[in-house]
C-alpha cells in the first residue's frame, strides 16, 4: 500500500516547509536540551547516577529521545532523519562549503565505525556523556560542529553519509522495517529525460534537492541509505515516489550485503545491546561484568580508565570471540570466512533490533517515577541529593504496575526475531549461497547469540 495515495500523507511530506520546519523545531529543542546540560556537572559516580535521571535535558535525550529513535527505526524506518537537525546543519553548511570529493576512507564506511568505537568506549562508558548533563550537552554540541565541519569541507550530505554513527544505526534497523520508500513506477524512472532526483545543479537547493545520499530511488535495493528526508519526492515533476507497506524484515530477503566495516559496526553494537539488557538484571550483569572487572582489577585500574577497560572488553573482545569463532570454524570446513561472517553479521541484526527494542521499552518505563521532579527542579541537582540522602523516595507503583506488560512484550519481541531469524537462515538469498558445511556454525552461533537474551530475559521477567 502506497502511503502517498492518501492526500493528506503526500501534501504533508510533498509541502516545501517540509522537512525544514520541523528540523528547525527539533534544531531549536536541541538548542534547549543542551542549555539545559550546560553547567550541571559532577564527578561522584554515585551522583551522576541519579542526575542522569533527574536532570530533565538528560532524562529527555538518554531516557526518551535515543530509545524512540531506536523504536521509530524499527517500526517505521528512519523517520528520525527525516527531521534530524544535524542533516539540516551539514546540508545548509554544504550549500557556502568547499564541496570537495568524500574521500575513500569516508566511503569504506570505517570513519562511522571508528567514530562510534570512539563514542562508545570514551564517550559513554570513561566520560559517562550518558549521565553527566553537562557532558551530554558538550557531545551534541560536538556532534553540531563535526556536522558543520564535514557540510563545509566535502560535498553533498557526507556527514549523513560517511560519518554518523546514529544514522548509521538506524540505517540497519530499518532493514526490519515494514516500510520502504523507493521509485513508484521505475519504468518512468527510465523515462525521465531529466532526472532531477539525480542531477548535480539540485544538489544544493533548500527544496526539491536532488539526492545527496547517493541514491538514484529507481534502483534502491534497501532500507540504508536513505534518511526518508522526502527531497527527491518535491525534485521528481511526475511525483513518482512511494512510501509503501512491505513485510517486515522484507530486506533480509533480498541480496543485501554487508561491507567490512558493517561488520565491524554491528561487532560493537551487538556487544553493546548484550550489556544494556543484562545489566538491567543484577545476576545477569554481575556473570557479565566478572572477566572485565577482573582484568580491571589484575592491571591495577580504577576510575572512569576501568569503564575503558570493561567496554573494550564487553564491546569488542567477546563480541569479537564469537564472530571469530563463527568466521574459524568456517574457514576449517570450507576455506572461506569472508561470507560467513558478514552473513552472521546479518544473521544477528533481528536478535541486535529486538534487543535494543526492549531495552527502549524497560528505560522508558523505569524512568517514569522521576517525571514528577523534573518540572520544578529541571537542572536536577537537588533532587538527585535528595535521593542520594534518602529525604526522597520515588513511587515506583508505576512502573511495578507495568512489570507484567513489559514482560511479555520483551518475550513477544524476543521470540518474533527469533522467527524471523529462522526463516532468514532459511530463505535469504545471502544464507543459500554459502557451502553447507559452514551453515552449522553459522546457525549455531546465531542461536547462541539470541539465547543470552533469551536466557535472561525468561529467567529474569518470568
Ligand atoms: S544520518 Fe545522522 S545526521 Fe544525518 S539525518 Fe540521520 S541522524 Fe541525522
Ligand atoms: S532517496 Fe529521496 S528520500 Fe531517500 S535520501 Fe535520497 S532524496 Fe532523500
């Protein structure tokens, strides 16, 4: 079903205000946000571990504005994008920019890698940028400059296209999504004498921009790459584009394929996903923290350097164990790993999306007992003292309230990527084309990888 079709849908997305008045609005609400980070610091751990909750900025970004996101791409595709104020910063800066050439690094997808690997293992777990307001606004602040800074030196959108990790993120969930946006007819794609999706002298206008995603929307095979940002919809003179309902998980089936660097991307997140749930659980998180710690603890490291430390361990060393393992395995029984692993790679997204889908939903349930505060004490210093002091108890009814929806949720949304992951290693074409022998191995490990949540979560919830 072609969404477009409905009147209201293709005015609203076909409008010339749009997307840029709701960028600029969200550009204004980030302006907010980080105002509302700035000069609310702290270095106790034990502090920040409740500002990061009643600092209503950080509460907004960390607790509601990331897990939505993370929903939205999974459910509907990139529609953050689509309104992303930094796609407005880096394309209005490429409009007075140098327009220079990306450069292959840019386009081998590792700059995106490296950046997030930097994000994740400094950013968040040695300068806690997830719980020290102040630190949560310098990181969006950053990532407004970089987005400037790469809009005024290279062409087009590369700070969208070689650089945000988020994007990035988003990109692969919206694989799982039930929507596309592709070319209505193609054969009036070949038609078109002008092509004004394409050409270069649209590359630049405010409205009706000619694609600066690299996309030619006739010939888009998947879910990506495009930010859903609608320019090409307002450049077409027939209208020919649709925003359709498709299968969910449509683009596994297809011939989607991984770069080494998605690889790389998807080592670290999956390593990451497996840390946000089970550190939800105390018996889970102390099973995943022993070996970091304990390395911590052998090289004579305290501080935010042993956050450094269990991240490199959590996020890169066992993720990196079982997708050696799998690519080891394969090499010995048939000679080849290359395939295999970016396979696996693919093979473990469903799990990966389902995870961080649930680890949405759990923040944003736990995290409305300090809803009442946040109005009357927005920088949160005093109620977090409050709390640390025990004068301040939380009501905790609601989301006790919810435990049982929560739950069954997760299962629900454990036991639909495990289907779809099956069906998956059944029928895409990515899977079909490998050696036989590999597929053992491959299955294994992708089972493997589900039953940590699967584990856990039935476990823990039930
Ligand atoms: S790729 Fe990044 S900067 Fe570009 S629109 Fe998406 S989230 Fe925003
Ligand atoms: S294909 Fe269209 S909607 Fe997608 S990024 Fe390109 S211009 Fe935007």
């Amino acid at each position: 079903m072609n969404l477009l079709n409905a009147r209201c849908v293709r005015s609203l997305l076909g409008s010339r205000w749009f997307p840029i008045v709701p960028q600029l609005i969200m550009l204004v609400v980030f302006g907010l946000l980080i105002a509302g980070g700035i000069g609310v610091s702290t270095d106790n751990p034990d502090f920040a571990k409740q500002l990061r909750n009643t600092n209503l900025a950080n509460l907004i970004i960390w607790s509601y504005w990331w897990p939505l996101i993370i929903i939205a791409a999974i459910l509907l595709g990139r529609v953050w994008c689509m309104v992303c104020p930094m796609e407005l910063v880096t394309s209005l800066a490429g409009r007075i920019g140098l327009r220079q050439k990306a450069p292959q690094l840019f386009k081998s997808g590792w700059v995106i890698t490296i950046f997030y690997a930097v994000i994740l293992l400094v950013g968040v777990h040695t300068l806690t940028v997830h719980r020290v307001p102040e630190r949560m606004a310098l990181y969006l602040l950053m990532l407004l400059v970089v987005a400037a800074i790469v809009g005024l030196i290279f062409e087009k959108r590369a700070f969208c296209s070689y650089v945000c990790p988020v994007g990035h993120l988003l990109g692969l969930y919206a694989l799982v999504s039930p929507f596309e946006w592709r070319a209505d007819d193609v054969s009036v794609c070949k038609a078109c004498k002008t092509k004004d999706c394409v050409v270069k002298k649209n590359h630049y206008r405010i409205t009706g921009r000619s694609c600066t995603s690299n996309l030619y929307p006739a010939t888009i095979k998947d879910n990506r790459d495009c930010l859903l940002c609608t320019q090409c919809l307002k450049a077409c003179p027939s209208g020919n584009l649709r925003l359709s309902t498709r299968r969910p998980f449509a683009d596994f089936f297809a011939a989607v394929e991984l770069r080494a660097a998605q690889v790389g991307f998807i080592v670290l997140v999956s390593g990451f996903v497996v840390y946000e749930i089970l550190s939800e659980w105390k018996a889970s998180k102390h099973i995943l923290t022993w070996v970091p710690d304990h390395i911590a603890d052998a090289l004579g490291i305290a501080g935010p350097m042993a956050g450094f430390v269990s991240a490199v361990v959590m996020f890169v060393i066992f993720p990196g164990i079982l997708f050696l393992t799998v690519g080891v395995l394969a090499k010995v029984l048939s000679g080849g790993a290359g395939a295999v692993v970016k396979t696996f790679a693919l093979l473990v997204l469903p799990t990966m999306a389902g995870a961080h889908l649930i680890k949405a939903i759990l923040k944003m349930t736990s995290r409305i007992p300090y809803w009442p505060y946040v109005f009357s004490d927005p920088k949160g210093v005093a109620t977090a003292q409050k709390i640390l002091d025990g004068t301040l108890v939380l009501d905790k009814s609601v989301p006790g309230a919810l435990y049982p929806v929560v739950s069954c949720s997760a299962a629900a949304v454990l036991l639909i990527a495990l289907t779809a992951t099956l069906l998956i290693f059944c029928k895409s074409p990515a899977v079909r084309k490998l050696d036989a022998t590999v597929k053992v191995p491959l299955l294994f490990g992708t089972l493997a990888y589900w039953s940590i949540f699967g584990l856990t979560v039935f476990v823990w919830r039930f």
